[in-house]
C-alpha cells in the first residue's frame, strides 16, 4: 500500500491575517520605535484568538474541519457515530457486536499504540465495514502544543501503526480536539483531513448513561457523534456507561429513519469554515 500523496495547502483567512499582523507590527515598530508596546500588546491579542480558536473543537478558523455531513448525505439520513481511543479489548469486540445487531457502520479513531498491541481489533473493525482513522500515536494531553515535527511524528508513527494493520486513514481527529495553527499543514503533507464533531457525549468522563443520552437527544441528520471505545469512567455497576447509551441510541436512530454510516471518503466532501 503506497502512502497517501500529500494535498495542497492554502493558508487559511486567519491565518494570512496573522501573517500580515505580525508583519505590519515589525514594520511600524522600525519607523516609529515608541509604538513598540502597541505592537506588541497586538501580537500578543492575536496569538490569544489563535490559542483561544484551537481550544474549540468545532472551529474552522484555524483550517478546514469537517463538523457535519454535505446536505445531500444528511437528506438520505446518514448520522455518522464515530468512536476515540480505541481499540479496547474489553469494550471494542462488545460495541461491534452492537453495531452489528442493529447493522450499523461507524468511524473509529484509533490510536496507534493501541492498535499494536490489538491488530486483532484493527481486522475487526475493518471486516465488519467500518473505517479506521486517525487519532496520534499515543494520544498526548499537550498534543496541541507540539511543533510541527512533534505532531508529524504522532501522527505519521499512528499513520503507519494503522496501515500494517491493513487499514488507510484519511481522517483524523486530535487529542480531545484541541488544535494549533501548525496543525493543518502537516496534515496536508501528509494527505490528510481534519475531522471534529455536532454533538460530543462526554462519555469519556460521565459516568451516567441518562445524563449522555440527554446530552445527544438532538442527534438528527447529518451530524457526525463523538463517542469512546477506549476511555470511560465507570458507571455505579462498573461497566462503561457506552454499553447502555449505544444500544439506546442505535434505536432512536432506527425509529427516526435515520442510518448510522462510516466517515465518507474526503475527496467527496471538501470542508471548510462555515457560519
């Protein structure tokens, strides 16, 4: 399997803007050096809104970011459910199984650690016409603040990890979804594409099924879930609460007409910023 062909990259509006800033306070500090603590206290407000746009997930100001299916895909009602941190020896096997029954496909965002010691799983997961993606290599906390080469090197050492393993990631997905502008031209040499969430269930740390599923009762057509297979704080039996709300939520999703599929390949969705 050849690796995927790097992608073109244009920096997005922020991000020129940024660019031009930086330049601009440079330029008007050299002829008229007293302005200094105006420029700086400039840079250093733009450096804010940059920081501040890479601890939201959803947004799209720092590069492409997929947060929902096209309009023709939500009009066929396709829900995309994927699932972070994975694979789970203990959970994975029993959230295919769900799946399975009630003949949906999913996404799953596995991290590459994992997945080396669990190729097993990664087979699963493909056999049973599910996707594998993208999710670092072993999920660090402080992801965002890598360089360009500290990211590369997560993201490509998971990129290969998931290959040998027989699957071809297109997507990825950081570390709780916190990004930095250096983010989305490594991912464009490195073909690939940025992909949030709608609606995330905080199943990764409530303990409560009720409480998840209130917070996905809006889940409707077009909207990409964020769910775990790999990371959960116990609920009162001492089971993930996955095990109660995912056999829950397929239901809703059958009664309501709509059809939980895998990510769709990138080349047919082009994201972008989005009001």
């Amino acid at each position: 399997m050849a690796a995927r062909q790097p992608r073109a990259w244009t920096a997005p509006p922020a991000i020129r803007a940024s660019a031009g800033l930086h330049l601009g306070a440079a330029l008007a500090t050299l002829a008229a050096p007293a302005i200094w603590p105006w420029a700086l206290g400039a840079v250093a407000l733009n450096h804010a809104v940059l920081t501040a746009a890479g601890m939201i997930p959803r947004s799209a100001l720092l590069g492409p970011n997929l947060r929902r299916l096209p309009p023709g895909r939500a009009a066929r009602g396709e829900v995309v459910l994927t699932f972070d941190d994975g694979p789970d020896p203990m959970l994975t096997p029993r959230v295919l199984a769900m799946l399975a029954e009630a003949r949906a496909r999913a996404s799953f965002f596995l991290i590459g650690e994992r997945a080396r010691r669990h190729p097993d799983l990664v087979h699963a997961i493909l056999a049973a016409g599910h996707t594998v993606e993208n999710h670092t290599d072993t999920h660090p906390t402080f992801f965002a603040a890598l360089g360009m080469a500290g990211q590369r090197r997560q993201i490509l050492s998971a990129q290969w990890s998931l290959r040998e393993a027989g699957a071809e990631p297109r997507w990825f997905r950081p570390p709780m979804g916190l990004r930095s502008p250096l983010l989305d031209p490594v991912l464009a040499g490195l073909g690939l594409h940025h992909a949030s969430w709608t609606w995330r269930s905080a199943d990764a740390v409530l303990p409560d099924a009720g409480r998840i599923l209130r917070r996905l009762r809006r889940v409707g057509a077009g909207d990409v879930v964020l769910l775990h297979d790999g990371t959960w704080r116990a609920d009162a039996t001492g089971q993930p609460p996955l095990l109660r709300v995912l056999p829950s939520l397929l239901e809703r999703l059958r009664r309501e007409g709509l059809r939980a599929v895998p990510l769709p390949p990138p080349e047919e969705i082009v994201p972008g910023p989005r009001p």
